[in-house]
C-alpha cells in the first residue's frame, strides 16, 4: 500500500505551501545537504 492509497483524493488535489527556513545566514552557507532536502520537500508536496 502506497501513501497515495491512504490518503483521500479530495487532499491530493489540494495545493500545498511549504515554509523553508535557515535560522542564521551561516547555516545557510554551511549546512547545504539540509538546504538541499528542505527545498527537495517542495517536489514532494
């Protein structure tokens, strides 16, 4: 069973927002595998 199968249609057809956030401009520099997956969250909503 896939996430997919669980959740209704009426919610997979609703847009989705996702807040990104870096809490100082050094984590922003150093910490690019987080950066990374944060934003990889965009495709998956």
């Amino acid at each position: 069973m896939t996430s997919n199968d669980m959740i209704p249609t009426a919610l997979l057809s609703r847009k989705a927002v996702v807040y990104v956030r870096q809490s100082s401009q050094s984590q922003v520099l150093t910490n690019l595998e987080s950066q990374r997956r944060q934003y990889d969250l965009v495709d998956v909503a």
